[in-house]
C-alpha cells in the first residue's frame, strides 16, 4: 500500500491529526487536500506540506481526487453532504470516502440518495480539543480514542477491515455501529448534555441578581459540571439541526424525568429522592475511566497545601524541574463538594500520573475524581 492516495477535504484539528497519525504509521502513504480558496493561501495547508505531512495540495477536486484510494470528508457536516455530491461523478468506483461527523444519519442518507453505499463507511473520531485548527492537531490525538465506524448495508467487507485495520493502526480503538444506534448514543452522552449544561448556565445567568453572587460562588462543581457548556456554539448549533429526532427524544425523556423529581420533592418521596443519587452515583462509577470518550476528558488532581507565602510557586517549579507541563492551576475557594484546594490540570493521562508519584513523595494528599 505505498502507493496508496489518500485525499482530506478539511485540514483542521482532526482532519491534520488523521493526516498525521497516517503518516506514521506509513510515510509512503500518498496524501493530498483540496484548497477551496482558490484565490488566496491557505496557511494551514501550506504548513502541512513545509511539515511534510501532506505529499500535494490541489485547488481542483476533479484533478487532485480521481485517482484517490481514500478521502476523509472533515468539513462540517452540511459540506461534506454537499462535496459528496461534487465526489460522485469524480472518484474512481474502488475509492472509499469516509467522514468524521459526530451525527451519521443525515450523510447516510445523502450516500444513499446518491447510490455510493458501496464506497462509503461512515466515521466519528471520539476525541478533540478546545483548540482549533491544523496547528493545533497532533497524531496523539487519536491515541486510545474510540473511533466509531458505520457501515452501510452494502459496504463491502473488505472496506470495513481495512478502515478497521486503519484505525488501529493510528491508535484509535474501533468501534462498529449502525449509524442510527450511533446517533441515538451520541444524543444521549453528548448532545443532550450539552443542552442541559448551556442551560443549567443560563439559568443560573437569568437567576441572578446584580451583584452576581452566584457568578462569584460557582466556582469548584458548578463551573466542573457545566465545562462543556463553553464549546463552540456553531458547532453545537448544527449538531442539534442535524441530530433532532434523536436529541428531542432523550430531551423528552429528560424532562419527564426532571418533571418526576418535582413531583417527588411535592410529595416528599424520601425513597425516590435517595433512590436517583443513589443509582446515579453507582452506575457513573462503573464508567471506565480510561478510554477517551465523546466528551474531552480532564486530566486534573485536586490537592491540599498550606496557607503560607509560595507555597503555589514550590509545587510549580518541582513540577517543572520534573519536566511536567502543567496546563492550568488555581485555588478552589467553594469547596463544599469538592476535596482539595488546589486545583491542577495536565494536558495528558501520563503527565497526570508523573504528577501524583511525585507529590506522593513530597507527602502532598492528593485527590483524584
């Protein structure tokens, strides 16, 4: 497969982390993106191929993609329906087009309607970041991330052992789903979340009064709980036009839900009041821990320090002469759910652990949640 050319309409975040995960694991892979501004530089680009990660850039599907084995659509959702269209008259019938949307039913529909349902498996990297952008992707991203895979009911087999073959070899853990299971489980551990987070924020927003109180005293869970309410709200808005039957449905079933507990707290149901935290706090705790799911996870410890000058800047500078990058650090001052005072966040799972060894030394307690 050294001859093998792979094509990215979208050279973003996932799409340059993809593009760099295949170029380790195979630098003779042939890799090329399309540039849709035709009349200007794409920095992105031009930056992938100073770096050596893409092999061409091409300003003409028609040129640049007919003799592709692979592309990866990591547009946002709505484009990639659309340069499926302008794909389908230009491909060769042995390329395979995938995506990375985080909602499969609408592009399913659209391989579909345009007959490529033996060329196209459906794609959703569980993975991301705050940030932004080519210059932010990295091949790690992907590392022991679930990368959901969606076959159509004639994508031929050997097009789903070879994205298999694929994804593992980027480090990803794949995962097989129908495309409307897929979209059922992402509306109920992520979109519907989202809502609720931005929601809850809102709420709390319109509630309060003119001295902001409960803005200053939301720090510690509050803010915790409601971290993904800050992604971004483009992205969310076309998740949520793209995935509504799905979203409205476990929106309703959250609501009913949300309606019971009023109804319990009317009545004054002890045993339905304790019951909910109670099955709640059983089933969140046998969530495995370790594997990357849809929702970015933190990596963050929470530890107890003295009340004395420098005491922040000594953990600091041994984390430092430790070679530990520490991505963010600050003092929980409402700590009425929370243990420890000192809050730090590291931007990795082995970093993470470095830092708990090391303060274990140094006879800091620790807490992990």
């Amino acid at each position: 497969m050294n001859d093998f050319k792979i094509g990215f309409i979208g050279l973003g975040l996932i799409g340059g982390s993809i593009a760099k995960a295949l170029k380790k694991v195979n630098p003779d892979y042939h890799l090329t993106a399309y540039q849709y501004h035709k009349d200007q530089t794409h920095t992105d680009l031009n930056d992938a191929l100073s770096d050596q990660v893409l092999n061409s850039i091409t300003t003409s599907l028609e040129e640049g993609f007919a003799d592709c084995d692979l592309i990866f659509l990591c547009a946002p959702v709505l484009s990639n329906i659309k340069y499926l269209k302008e794909l389908k008259n230009i491909i060769k019938p042995s390329c395979i087009v995938t995506d990375v949307g985080s909602v499969k039913g609408n592009i399913h529909q659209a391989v579909e309607e345009l007959k490529l349902e033996n060329q196209f498996i459906g794609g959703h990297p569980m993975t991301g970041s705050e940030k932004t952008g080519y210059h932010n992707s990295y091949a790690l991203l992907l590392e022991n991330a679930y990368y959901i895979l969606t076959p159509t009911e004639k994508t031929p087999l050997e097009i789903t052992k070879l994205m298999f073959t694929l994804v593992n070899q980027m480090g990803s853990i794949p995962i097989l789903l129908d495309s409307k299971e897929h979209d059922e489980i992402t509306a109920a551990i992520s979109h519907v979340p989202h809502i609720i987070a931005a929601q809850l924020v809102n709420l709390v927003r319109e509630s309060d009064d003119k001295a902001e109180k409960m803005r200053a005293l939301a720090a510690g869970g509050f803010k915790d709980i409601t971290r993904i309410a800050s992604s971004s709200p483009a992205m969310w808005q076309n998740i949520c036009l793209t995935n509504t039957a799905s979203i409205q449905r476990l929106l309703g079933r959250y609501i009913a839900s949300l309606c019971e507990v009023s109804t319990a707290l009317s009545n004054m149901d002890e045993t339905y009041l304790y019951k909910i935290f109670d099955t709640a706090g059983e089933y969140r705790s046998s969530i495995p821990n370790k594997s990357i799911g849809i929702i970015k996870k933190v990596f963050e410890i929470y530890l107890d320090i003295v009340d004395e000058a420098g005491a922040i800047a000594t953990i600091a500078t041994l984390l430092a002469s430790n070679q530990i990058s520490i991505k963010n650090i600050g003092i929980i001052h409402n700590r009425e759910f929370e243990e420890g005072v000192l809050r730090i966040e590291f931007y990795d799972e082995q970093a993470t652990e470095k830092a708990i060894q090391l303060l274990h030394k140094y006879n800091y307690r620790i807490y992990e949640r």
